[in-house]
C-alpha cells in the first residue's frame, strides 16, 4: 500500500546519515512515534522504497518528527558476490580433497 512519497534526500553532515523527507497521505497520518522504517527493494530487479513497520505506541509522529529506528538496505551485489565467493571456495576445496 502505497502511503506517502519521498520528497527528498540529503546528506547530514553533522550525523554522517541520509535524510530521507517523507510527504504522507494525511488519511495515514497516525503512524505510531515507535514506528521503524527500512529501505527495500521490490524484487531482484526492482526498485527501492521506503517499508513501515507500524510500532504501538499512543503517539503519533507529526509533521518534521522523525522515525529513529532505520534499517539500511541490503545491496544485493554485495549479497550476490559473497555467495559467489563462497560456493568458488566450496569447489576449490572438493578438488583439493577429490584430485
């Protein structure tokens, strides 16, 4: 379900973290002050967005709040080119041990 749009991203120097400015859709307004986001990826080959994960908290963020809890994206060529590495150290070591 798509709730907001991302309006822009900066750099904070002083925090050395990305700033993400986030329009929400005001008939979603109340999103919990406990609430984390997470940068994902829609599929292998898709693009990036922000998930919500809703907390429980009686408040509710406002406008220029901040989410505190962010997760970063998992790259995926990095995930790609461990397992890579892996499975050719695999190999290496079935010749070794079957020459």
């Amino acid at each position: 379900v798509t709730v907001g749009r991302v309006e822009s991203i900066t750099f904070d120097q002083q925090i050395y973290k990305a700033v993400v400015r986030m329009r929400i859709n005001s008939r979603y307004n109340k999103i919990p002050v406990d609430s984390d986001a997470s940068i994902m990826t829609s599929g292998l080959l898709g693009g990036q967005y922000i998930g919500l994960t809703i907390g429980g908290a009686d408040e509710y963020l406002g406008n220029g709040d901040r989410i505190e809890f962010v997760q970063d994206a998992l790259v995926l060529e990095n995930l790609i080119n461990q397992l890579v590495a892996t499975f050719s150290r695999r190999g290496s070591e079935a010749e070794e041990t079957n020459p």
